[in-house]
C-alpha cells in the first residue's frame, strides 16, 4: 500500500497535469515514512526470528 502511494505520488509529480499535489498530500506522506520504516523494521525482524513461517 505505501508502496502504491508513493508510486502514485511519484508519477503526479512528474506528470502535474494529471493532478494537482497539494502540500498536505506531501506534508502526510512524508510525515507517515517514519511510521512506515518502524513497522517495515518489525516486520523484517519478526521474519528473521520465524523463519519456517513463511
């Protein structure tokens, strides 16, 4: 999902016509990275401590 969110901001900031990015847009999504590595990190290391989960 944030994958997909930065895609799409990527893209409507190289492509402007196809939408309007407004400064809350970009001010959420860079206030949400933060949160988005934590969870990253502890999915990553619940996944070295359970290896034969997956």
């Amino acid at each position: 999902m944030l994958i997909k969110a930065v895609q799409v901001q990527r893209n409507n900031a190289v492509h402007p016509m196809n939408e309007k990015i407004s400064d809350d847009t970009v001010r959420l999504s860079y206030l949400a990275f933060p949160y988005a590595l934590q969870k990253i990190e502890q999915l990553r290391d619940w996944f070295s401590k359970n290896p034969n989960m997956l």
